[in-house]
C-alpha cells in the first residue's frame, strides 16, 4: 500500500480527504461541507446525542460526528429522507422546550433557530409540552434560561473539561432530562461559575446569557443575518480538529458576537 | 362611571341587537343595543371582551427583553410599545438623558411609526367612509374602490404608509418587530446610506401630507352639519405635551382640560400618574374604564388621540403642522371640537408634523451619531409614556434586584378612550338607529363612530373594510325575529 496515498471518502458525490483519526464531520467541515449539528463543537469531545448530525454511511445510519471516516467510505447527508429526519428531530427540540424565537434575545445568533432555517422548518408540527422551568438569575453577571436548553452538554463539557469546575450537569432520565448547576441551592450564584469560564461561552442557545446586553446588537449585523449557518460551519469561534488538508477552501469561522 | 343608555331600567322586556363580532386586531368586542317594540334604543354598549394578558407573563422575565416581547401585544403600532417600555426601563438602567443620537433615532423611529399609522387609517381603512358615504354602496366602499375613483389618493396613502415603514426599518432593524431601542438608548444609528435613501422622498412625503390635511379639511367645510354633529359628544382630553407646551408625540408631560377647553391639569410629571388616574371595572367589559381621579368616576372619563393632542397643545414647533392647527381651532371657535369625525382632521395634522419632524431629523447630525447608549445608578422602577398613534400610552414596571420584572401596567390608548367611544356609539345609535329599521347602512355608522378613534380593537379600521358583522333580533324569549350579517368579503346575508 502507497504510504502517501490521501484517505478520502465520497459525501453526497464529492471526494473529501481526511487523516486517520477524524471524524466524519470534521473531515467534512475541514473540506468546507456542512453537516447539521448542534451539540457537536469541535473544541470538545464529541458527544453524538443530538443526532442532527445522522448521516448515512454505506447505506447504515451514524452519527457523523463519532463516526470516524473510513477510506472509500460513501456518505449521504444532504439527501431528502436525512433532512426530514433531522427537522423532525428540530422540531421535536422546539417543542420539548420554550423557544420563543420573537422575543429571544439570541434570536439572529441562534444555532437552533439558524438550523431549523436551514432544515426549510417551517412549523413545529408537534404539539407544544409548554413545560414549566423558571428562571435561575441569581449570578449577579449571567442568567440561565432553562426555557431553551437543547440537553447539548456543551456547558457540562466545557466546566468540566475546559474550566475544571463541573459547574453544569445533565440530571434525570428520557423526557425527565434537565440542566442542572453544581450546588446544593440550585442556584448558579452558589457554584463556582464565572463570566471567565469557557462554559459561560458556548451555549448554542439562549440559555446561558450575559446579563444586561440583551437586543444590543442590531438587526442586520447578528451571526446568522448575513449568511446562513451552513455557510459558517462552527460560530462558537473555533477551528476544526485535526489536519486541515482542503483549508484554503474553509470560510471564515465568525464568533458568536458577544457584548 | 356610568352615562345615558348605558344600562336600560328595564332590560326584561327589550330586545337585544348584537354587533359581534367587532372584529379587532387584539382579540374580540361587540355592541349591543336593546330596542323596545318601536326600536326606540334604551340602552347601547360596546363591549371589549379581548383578553391579552402580558402584564403577567412579563413577569420573571428579564429587563431588557421587555421592549422587544411587549411589542407583540400589537402589529400595527408595535413601535409605541417598544418605545414606552424602552422609556421606563430608562430608568431601571439609571439613564436620565440620552445621548443626542439616541434620543433622535428613537424619535425618529416614532415619527415614522405615526406617519404610517396615520395613513394606514386615513387613507386605507376610513377614506372609502368619508369619500363615498357611510351608507354608499358596500362593494364599493373600499380601498379598491377608492383606488378606481381617485387612484391618485389611492397611491399617497400606500406610498405614505410604505415611507413610514422605511423609517422604522432604518432604526429598528425591520418594518415590524424591530429591536432598535433599548434600555438607555439604541442598537444602533442610522448610516449615511440610510439617511440619504430617507431624505430622497421626504418632500414629497411632507408634501402629500400638507394634501391630505387640505382633503379633509375640504370635507369638513363642505358639509359641517354631518362632520359637527355625527355622534358628537362632550368630553374632557387628556395628552402628553412638551414642556414647552408645544405638541410632542415622544416626551413631556401630561395636560388635561375639560369639555370647554379649560385647564384641568398641567405639568403633571407621568412617573405619577396613578395620582392622576384611575381604573373602573365593569362587570360587562374586559376592558377597564380609566377616569381622571381629581374628577371622580362620573366626570373623569377623557378622550386620548389626535383631537385630544392638538386642542390641548399650544402650538407646534414645525411651520406647516402649525398652520394647520391653526386652521382648525379656528373652524371649532371658541369652544374645542368634540364630534368624532375631527379625529380624521387632527390626524392628518399629525402626519404632516411627523413628515415634517422626519425631514428635520434627517437633516441633523446627530442622526448618525456613534453614541448610542448612557446607563446610571440602578433603579428598580420605572414609567415611560409616548404619545402612541391612538393616544396615550402608558408602560409601568417594577425590577427586582436580579433584574426580573417584578410588576407590569399598561394603559393603553384605546383604553383612555373606552369610554369615549361608548358615548360616540349611543350618539350614533339615538342619532341614526332610534326608530328605524336596521340597515347594512346603519350598522356601518356605528363602526364609523367606532373608527373614528382608531381603536385598536378594530379589524374595522384594520382588514380594508372587511369587517365581519351579525346583528340579530331576539323576542324577549330569546327567539331570533330577525338576522343580518355582512360577511368578509361585503356580502349581505
């Protein structure tokens, strides 16, 4: 076997490269193809249970983003029965929760909303649950809206991987699932959080917000108002893991605009 | 609170005749009228039965969200409501002054917002009304029709409204719903290209509005028997002024006068504006009755709006909107002008004096500005009124220290005008039904009198004259004697 030949597997007709160890999404995001995510990050490991990013992989259904590419691998991912698949899966987040897109301030930076847009997601569909969550605005500089909170565990693997602190938690079975912050109060203010840590930057949605900045940014100039999520593969600001080996080809990674 | 025809003494033997729905922008209302066997009228309401319910679910939320979520109470003068509640929470963000840029851009905004609030109802919704006849042939009483006989006006009125819509998407970011203001000031200011897209049809804007003033104008001159008397009532007013006392749609202070136009208040600061007004609840209406406390509920009610603001005032400060309110205190004499019809008139003053103050704002540096927002001491309450399309609004909220709504009331315009607008359907009820035989025609003069006031309840004033109506007759046994409706689209069944 040539020792310098490229890896490559097909995604939907086009031949992209990867190195040993990557994933099918990172591969795919370092060859400037979008896959649908939502709780993958390529800062962290990944935790494959959104299942947005469901892709078929000679012809069987995986997860992309825990799926490590093969050579000669054939992929689809921008096909018609995946795409309705993962709208369902949109709409069934939307409606577990309550996203109230109109009045959110994360509305236009939203990576839910920006990819239930992209998904063509038109209506909920399903009936709402209206579930009751308050409000935790006990941190004198952050508020946690547990209103919008997708299950991602990006906060729970930043605190813990990144900042060290384990501050977030996922708590509960199936649909008793919640968000839970590392104090016997229940109350972000008694954890050792902080507006430094990595995990008050990484929520993909609006539960994790700054206090007091609210709609500063203007219509117009919000993550998603220029162009759409699959033409900025990960906002969160980060690069993808791993070798790059068609980066020239990458558009630019916006950060999440943050006051 | 309580007037003629308001509750019959009878009302066993009388038969009931119900407008309902009313069809409205949020949510629902209906008159009713009870007739006795010679359709003598002995008692008319008109009920506001809508239910919204933001003064609670605001609560728990975050401050600075409440601009953007209580605008949705409304999607024809969302501004109002994002501009008011960006005003109390000012407070809450200890920002005492604007920077000049902010305080312009949301001016601004507002001016387009009544630019094109007005024309919307001027032209859109009660021009067909005032050209045609209130009881001229259904078909064609419309904004279609209008565009076939005078498509000329037709065109202003659409232009108009468009013009206003470009103002509030430059500062807030869209045409409805934006996010322009916030708390301490504004998202942004508008760019040189924005202003100079502005500033091309701004004459022509100022210009079609000096001719609308003269339309109505020329209405009322032609025939001052119908536009005088037509359901006209006496009535105290009540508005925000400047402190100058000249007209001002965006800050001052409150004014009220009575019926002769005298001064029953002034310079009444807003942030006190429970000791000046109450709320009366009656058990017939979702809708409270505000009443001016000072007065009592038996004298206290006013009428908000358009009329109310250019009779309390003491001027304008731009040049043609003066001439014209000079013009038409002097068509009312001494005494102030309480027929409803004058709310059209007043109206389209208003609109030349917001084209005017658009120009101007264009014109002035600061439109562009960089600084945008000013925050203080913390404060945990706070009051903001502007002066809406529709009259007075009023948003009050109380914070708590880990910046959670607490407490939210709202007053708003067509709730000052409850009252007001109950006094104009018994007029037009004694005036044009006592009597008579119910007519398609007579049903659209109470919705006249009720549009007049631009109430906010009216898909009346607010679906091109496709107002869904069924009035029905019933014994006292409650059996239907008689039945008439108008569908959507006009038809008669």
């Amino acid at each position: 076997m040539n020792q310098n030949k490229q890896t490559t597997f097909t995604l939907d007709g086009k031949t992209i490269p990867f190195s040993p160890g990557q994933t099918l999404i990172q591969a795919a995001m370092a060859a400037g193809v979008y896959i649908p995510h939502l709780c993958f990050n390529p800062e962290f490991k990944p935790h494959g249970s959104c299942k947005v990013c469901t892709v078929k992989a000679d012809g069987r259904q995986t997860s992309s983003c825990t799926h490590q590419a093969q050579d000669g691998m054939m992929v689809e991912s921008n096909t018609r029965e995946i795409n309705d698949e993962r709208r369902a899966l949109l709409q069934m987040l939307f409606v577990e929760g309550n996203h109230f897109c109109p009045s959110c301030e994360k509305s236009g930076s939203c990576q839910l909303q920006a990819t239930a847009y992209e998904m063509g997601m038109m209506s909920p569909h399903f009936d709402h649950f209206f579930p009751d969550r308050p409000l935790d605005a006990s941190h004198p500089d952050y508020l946690l809206d547990f209103n919008r909170c997708i299950l991602c565990s990006l906060c729970v693997r930043a605190s813990r991987d990144v900042d060290g602190k384990n501050v977030f938690a996922l708590s509960g079975r199936g649909i008793e699932s919640h968000l839970i912050v590392n104090a016997k109060s229940g109350r972000l203010a008694d954890t050792g959080f902080s507006g430094e840590d990595k995990a008050a930057h990484v929520c993909p949605v609006g539960v994790i917000l700054k206090k007091r900045v609210g709609f500063a940014i203007p219509i117009g100039s919000r993550s998603f108002d220029e162009q759409p999520i699959s033409a900025t593969p990960h906002p969160q600001g980060a690069c993808p893991v791993g070798p790059r080996s068609n980066a020239a080809t990458l558009p630019p990674h916006p950060t999440v605009k943050d006051v | 609170m309580s007037s003629l025809l308001e509750t019959a003494a009878h009302p066993e033997n009388l038969r009931r005749v119900a407008i309902d729905p009313i069809s409205r922008v949020e949510g629902h209302g209906k008159v009713t009228i009870l007739l006795d066997d010679k359709n003598r009228v002995h008692q008319v309401r008109l009920h506001i039965v809508e239910f919204r319910g933001f003064e609670k679910f605001i609560q728990g939320r975050p401050y600075w969200e409440v601009p953007v979520m209580v605008q949705r109470l409304c999607g024809i003068c969302p501004v109002s409501h994002h501009l008011a509640a960006s005003k109390a929470l000012d407070a809450i963000v200890g920002a005492k002054y604007l920077t000049p840029t902010a305080e312009k851009n949301r001016r601004l905004m507002h001016y387009g917002q009544i630019l094109q609030s007005h024309a919307l109802h001027f032209f859109h919704l009660c021009s067909p009304d005032l050209l045609f006849g209130f009881d001229s042939d259904v078909a064609k009483r419309n904004i279609v029709g209008v565009a076939e006989k005078y498509p000329e006006t037709a065109r202003r009125g659409i232009l108009l409204r468009k013009f206003g819509q470009e103002v509030i998407r430059h500062t807030a970011g869209k045409r409805v719903h934006g996010t322009g203001a916030v708390p301490g000031g504004v998202n942004k200011s508008l760019s040189i290209a924005e202003r100079d897209e502005l500033l091309r049809d701004i004459y022509q804007m100022v210009a079609w509005s000096r001719d609308a003033v003269q339309m109505v104008k020329e209405l009322h001159h032609r025939n001052p028997a119908l536009y005088n008397s037509f359901g006209a009532f006496r009535a105290n007013f009540m508005s925000m002024v400047g402190f100058d006392g000249g007209l001002d749609l965006y800050h001052g202070q409150l004014r009220g006068r009575d019926e002769n136009g005298n001064m029953l208040f002034d310079g009444v600061d807003y942030q006190n504006y429970t000791d000046l007004i109450g709320e009366e609840v009656k058990n017939w209406s979702y809708m409270k009755f505000p009443y001016l406390k000072p007065l009592g509920k038996e004298k206290g009610w006013y009428r908000v709006g358009p009329m109310s603001r250019i009779q309390n005032c003491d001027f304008i400060s731009t040049p043609l909107a003066e001439i014209e309110r000079r013009a038409f205190i002097a068509y009312s004499g001494v005494m102030p002008m309480h027929a409803p019809l004058g709310y059209h008139w007043t109206r389209m003053i208003e609109m030349l004096h917001a084209a005017e103050m658009i120009k101007d704002l264009l014109h002035n540096d600061d439109i562009t500005g960089s600084d945008l927002i000013v925050t203080g001491e913390r404060g945990f309450e706070g009051v903001g009124v502007i002066e809406a399309p529709r009259g007075t609004l009023i948003h009050h909220y109380r914070v708590d220290e880990n910046d959670l709504v607490t407490m939210c009331n709202l007053i708003v315009s067509t709730t000052h005008n409850n009252q007001a607008m109950n006094e104009a359907v018994r007029r037009v009820a004694q005036q044009y039904l006592h009597g008579h035989e119910i007519t398609e025609g007579l049903l659209n003069h109470i919705e006249v009198a009720v549009r007049a006031f631009d109430p906010c309840l009216s898909c009346a004033t607010h679906a091109l004259g496709k107002m869904p109506l069924e009035v029905e007759v019933l014994n006292e046994a409650g059996e239907r004697l008689s039945f008439l409706s108008r569908t959507g689209d006009g038809v008669l069944g």
